[in-house]
C-alpha cells in the first residue's frame, strides 16, 4: 500500500512539473558561464557574504565558472568567476556552500 502511495505521488509530481512552461523554469534565465552582462554597482551590492552559488547567479544573471580550489583550517574554498567572453568582471569565494568573500575585477 505505501508503495503505491509513493508512486502515485511521484507520477502526479512529475506530471505537475511537465505541465510547467519551460519559460518558468529558473534556470532559463541565466545565461551559460562567460555569456555574463557588465555587472552593475546595484547588482553586486546585492551579492552578500553567506548567499549560496545558486543565489548569486540569480542576481547576476549568469552561471560562475570554477576557477580554483583551495584547502584551509577553515575549510574547502571554491572560487568562481563570472565573465564576459575572456573579461573577468567578479568573483566569489564559496566555503561550505555560502559565499564568504566577494570581488571585484
């Protein structure tokens, strides 16, 4: 019986999610890694210490590219860099999924 249960409710998940316009969907709107726009002043004072990856690519406007990896006391640091074409405009560090330093290029 509970498996039916969990399958009955899966099917009507995912049907639910089929029925969703592709347009809807958050992740059409960000543009690929290196396909960013010029970052505005207003847009990266909205980049805050402790937002996820996720969060600041929504701000932004397009996906980070991984560009290092670095092991501290503190942690694991993931840097990423958002680009136009080969200009580096800003960068973000990651540490245990939240940013923890920001920069500008």
């Amino acid at each position: 019986m509970n498996k039916l249960l969990i399958a009955g409710a899966l099917a009507l998940s995912m049907s639910a999610f089929a029925a969703q316009p592709a347009s809807a969907h958050p992740e059409n709107n960000i543009k690929p890694a290196g396909k960013c726009d010029t970052v505005s002043e207003a847009e990266w004072r909205l980049v805050k210490n402790g937002m996820t990856l996720l969060q600041v690519e929504h701000v932004l406007g397009c996906h980070g590219s991984h560009m290092s990896e670095h092991k501290f006391k503190a942690g694991i640091s993931n840097y990423y860099i958002f680009k136009k074409g080969s200009k580096h405009l800003v960068g973000v560090a990651i540490r245990a999924g939240k940013v923890w330093m920001k920069r500008r290029h």
